[in-house]
C-alpha cells in the first residue's frame, strides 16, 4: 500500500503539469477606442536641416525625422539645397547634412543663435572645406585630420545612456565613416573609437548660452536610434519623453513536434537523440533561466511541419508533447501564441521568395491561409482550453499584404504581430505602433543563441529608444551548426545568459512580459501625447490619452529629481531617469 501511494504521488505530480490555472495578466490589452484625447497642439520644437542631394543625409534625416516622432518631439524640416536661408525660430536644430556650403553664409547664422540660447546636435561627420573650418572651434573642435578612420568600437566613457557603462561594442561591417578629431579641454566625451587614439564618437561643447552635441558615428539605421534620441536628449537641461518599458522572450516553434532522431552535436555532447534533449536538458535549462530572472515566456505553438498548402488539412493527432511542455510554459506564467498550422508563411502564389526558401510553399488561396488559421486554433483551443491566444509570429517572420489581413478581419482574438524589427529582403519589418486595424505591431528586436556584435548594438539602443527589450529564440539552435550548434548547447546557454545577466544588471526596472502584455505596453505608449512645462525648481509634464499608467524617460543635466507628484522616478543613468505616471499630471521636484 506504501508503495502504491508512493506511486500515486509520483503520477500526480507529473501530471500537474497538464493542469493549469488562467495566470492573472500584469498589464491587459485596451480597446483602442478608449484613447479619444487628442494630441497637445505644440509650437515646433526642433529644425531638421538635410540636404536633398546627399544619399547619407537623406538616411540621417529619415533616421532623426522617426526618432523625434517617436519621442514626440514637434519638428519641421527643411532642405537645405532648396532654401539655405534658416529661420531662428526653434530652440533646437539638427544639422543631418555633411556639406555645409550648401547653407553658405547661414551655417554662420546658425552658429550665432547657439551662441544666443539655442543648441544643434550635429548628426553627420562634416566635409573638411572652408565653411567648417570657420565653425569647428564653435564645435569644441581644434583640429581634424583630412582622411576618415574605420570605426571599428564604439568605447563608453561615461554612464549617459542605459547599459552603456564601461561597455565596448564591436561595429559589424566598419568601414572609413568618421573624421579624426581632436577637441578642446572644455568639451564632455561619452564615445570613442576603439584603438590608441580614441577619436571622439559623440561629444558636447558648451557655445555661449547655448549646447553643440556632435555625432561623429555616420551611421544610419534602425539598429542606431537610441544614440541619435541620447544624443538630443543631452542638448536642453530637460528633455521627456514616452518609452514602453518591457522585454520579453519569445520561444518560436515550441511547443512543436519533435525532430526525430539524433543531432550530430547533441550526440556528440550528451550522447541521447533529440527528444530526450530536448526534455531533459534544453528544457529544464531554459526553466531554470526563467526562474533566475523572473522571465515568462511567450510560447509559439507549430501544429506540424508538413509541406501542406491547400484544403483539407491532416492535422496533427500526437498532443502528448505539445501537452507537457505547453502546459509547464503556461504553468511558469508564461503565454501561448500562433506560430502556424505549419512553417508555410501566409504568403499566396504572387508572393516572390526569390532564391531563397525553396522548402516553401505559398497557399492556394486566402480560404487555404483562412483554413490553416482555423486548424491551428481549434488545436490549441482543445489543448489549452482556458486560453486565449492573442499573439501571432510569422514563420521565418514572414508575412504577405493578404495574410495580415486575414489575421485582422477573421481572427479577432489576435491582439499582436511579432515580427521583427529590422528590415530584410522577405522579413515583415515593423515599428513598435498600433495599426489602423487595431493590430499592436510588437517586433522583436535580437534573436538566438550566438548574441553578435549587431544585436548588442540594437539591444543597448532600444534599451535608450524605448526602454524595451525583445528576443526569440528556437529549440532547434542547438541542432543548426549556422546557429551555432557546433560550438554544443553549454557555450549556448552561457551566451543567453550572458545576455541576461548584462540586461537585468543594466536594466533591473525593466518590466518582465509576456506578448500580450507587451502589446499592451505597445498601445499605451503608442497613443500617449506630453505636454512639458519647465519650471525654477520643477518639471511638470501633462499628458493626453493616459489611462492607467504611463512611462517616460526624463533627462535633467542640471541637479537632479528629489521627489515626483503623481508617480515615482528612479535613475537608470546619469541623468537619466525611468518616470512612472500614475496620473495624467506629473511634477519632478529638482534640487
């Protein structure tokens, strides 16, 4: 009999797995029809000054444009090939052109009115001609060598931006970008190049009564906006703006079926096939980081992965694994998402993959994609019956005009789309927003085991941009010798949770949250609006289409914030504070 209870035990526990309870959602998705308020009607702020003829000034102003939009920093625009006349009408400019002639005697201008109380942030490495050199001492700059160096670190020399303390990050694909600087004693340098010389990357230089921030980076893309919203934060002694505050962890194709057999490097390292691996192993490590740092993971379900592209569909009658291991996500907290019926992107025959993915099949028709949806729900709606499944992740990320159509107008339950974040040749690229459909585009930003020079760049740049982190990752890692497989699963795990520990380290008041959380996260800083009023002694920020809770970032140069009215603050970097708003009005009280 003590060994039948025993036993009994035992069972129990094992299937304690296979029940669960519906976990209470930190943060709820809203209807969108509660953010009614408009937007504050706001002077603008800020002169973007490009010049139509210059490829690189027109990716910095496409750059800077979606960074102040972003921050809802009011802005205009103005080209400077066609009206090299300036107005001195702003209180900040940004300089994202390289040829200063092009402005001609206005560059002058420009310079008097910082020297009057306004400030520029020089976004591009300028030419080296007689206009600069009339400029550059007004720039903190003595002297400039006539040929670029390869830009090869990026060295942090001081704590302005979040994760960037005494951190070097390798440049993917350097090349001759930046000028060879040297500056005056009085100007503050946060970057550097790599190497002997140090050249500066970033600095600022105090210009009568007013602040020059330069960028000496000449690199512009997605992967780099949290340096160019840093950098303008640092040019007024106050600057506010919205961030989302949240990272989550994505696991793509999981629960899924099993490869069968043996990998060659899971054989080599643990001498068992894959579905022991994957259960006594990959899983209980990714548990265990789960719990050492608080993560639920947003768990996306393949049904199979058969090469099936029209009606009727097979299905998929083996549950026991999408049970157990969906079961024990759902029980650590953490969500259930569509990944597909199979790994074929909802793409219909006038989709073109080019040469690549040749194993893919595009649908038939939108009643195949529609059909495929419907397959996939009613699987996981009998496995996971108390769930509601809200967020989608494309296949290989991606995802045609038509498929996402058929996600907004037939599956209704579908709150997020989590693609990605950077543009590709096929990817679905997205912006954190909300869609015209009501659709939260939620792109996650780095992904897998190998964590490159690249994705630390992004990571510590969204860190700055958005206060958000997003990663993905898939089981099948440790089996993809071009996802690392052969340096074997330890290497790979360590490399995470590197990654993990240098997030959580950095970022400890970064929320932890699952993908619908995340979208709600997405749509509350999406449709929120400030409205900032500078004070002696205060900082009052209003704020439109505030709900429940809003997040800011707050840089103040001058003294810092003592105390907050109507929520709470806490500092994530120099100067640099993380702003809680539990009301619609908010005041830091500075000393």
């Amino acid at each position: 009999m003590a060994v039948f209870l025993v036993i009994v035990c035992i069972l129990m526990a094992e299937r304690r797995s296979v029940v669960y309870e519906k976990t209470e959602r930190l943060l709820e998705f809203l209807d969108p029809s509660v953010f009614q308020e408009e937007e504050f009607v706001k002077e603008p702020e800020c002169l973007i000054v490009w010049d139509s003829a210059d490829s690189n000034s027109v990716k910095a102003r496409r750059e800077i444009a979606s960074v102040l939009a972003q921050m809802r920093i009011p802005f205009e625009e103005q080209d400077g090939r066609e009206e090299p006349a300036l107005s001195p009408a702003y209180d900040n400019y940004v300089l994202a052109l390289s040829d200063y002639s092009v402005l001609g005697e206005g560059i002058l201008d420009l310079f008097d009115w910082v020297e009057d109380g306004s400030n520029l942030l020089v976004m591009c490495p300028p030419y080296v001609d007689a206009y600069y050199q009339v400029v550059s001492g007004r720039m903190g700059i003595q002297d400039t060598g006539h040929e670029p160096f390869e830009l090869d670190k990026i060295v942090f020399k001081t704590g302005f931006m979040v994760g960037g303390m005494g951190q070097t990050l390798e440049v993917s694909d350097p090349f001759d970008s930046s000028n060879r600087i040297f500056l005056d004693q009085d100007c503050r340098v946060h970057l550097t190049g790599g190497g002997e010389e140090e050249y500066p990357v970033l600095w600022e230089h105090p210009y009568g009564q007013g602040n020059v921030v330069c960028v000496n980076l000449n690199i512009y893309e997605k992967a780099y906006r949290g340096f160019y919203a840093a950098a303008y934060s640092l040019l007024s002694d106050v600057c506010v703006y919205p961030v989302i505050n949240g990272a989550a962890f994505y696991l793509d194709d999981f629960p899924s079926p099993v490869p069968a057999g043996e990998g060659s490097y899971i054989k080599r390292d643990y001498n068992m096939d894959i579905e022991r691996f994957y259960t006594n192993v990959w899983w209980p490590d990714m548990s265990n980081l789960a719990k050492e740092h608080g993560i639920r993971y947003t768990s996306m379900v393949i049904e199979n992965y058969s090469d099936e592209h029209q009606l009727p569909l097979a299905g998929n009658q083996d549950t026991q694994r999408f049970l157990y291991f969906g079961n024990e996500v759902l029980n650590q907290g953490g969500e259930i998402g569509f990944h597909g019926y199979n790994h074929m992107p909802l793409v219909l025959e006038n989709f073109d993959y080019g040469d690549a993915f040749e194993s893919y099949y595009p649908w038939k028709s939108e009643d195949d994609i529609r059909g495929a949806m419907t397959e996939l729900k009613n699987f996981c709606s009998e496995l996971y019956p108390r769930e509601a499944f809200q967020v989608y992740v494309p296949p290989s990320n991606i995802l045609s005009e038509e498929g996402r159509r058929i996600l907004a107008e037939d599956f209704l339950d579908i709150q997020a789309v989590a693609s990605i974040y950077f543009e590709g040749a096929h990817g679905y690229s997205q912006d954190f927003m909300v869609s015209e459909d009501g659709i939260v585009e939620t792109p996650r930003i780095t992904s897998g085991l190998l964590i490159d020079s690249y994705m630390r760049t992004a990571a510590l740049s969204e860190l700055n941009f958005h206060y958000v982190n997003s990663h993905f990752l898939h089981p099948d890692d440790a089996l993809d010798e071009d996802r690392g497989a052969a340096l074997g699963w330890q290497n790979l795990y360590t490399n995470l949770s590197a990654y993990m520990e240098w997030l959580y380290n950095f970022a400890p008041e970064i929320r932890r949250l699952v993908g619908t959380e995340m979208a709600g996260a997405v749509e509350r800083y999406y449709f929120l609006d400030t409205l900032i009023e500078k004070r002696e002694g205060e900082i009052e920020i209003r704020l439109s289409n505030f709900q429940d809770e809003a997040w800011l970032f707050a840089r103040v140069k001058e003294g810092y914030v003592s105390s907050v009215q109507g929520g709470s603050a806490v500092r994530v970097a120099d100067g640099l504070y993380l702003v809680q708003a539990s009301e619609d009005t908010v005041r830091l009280i500075l000393e």
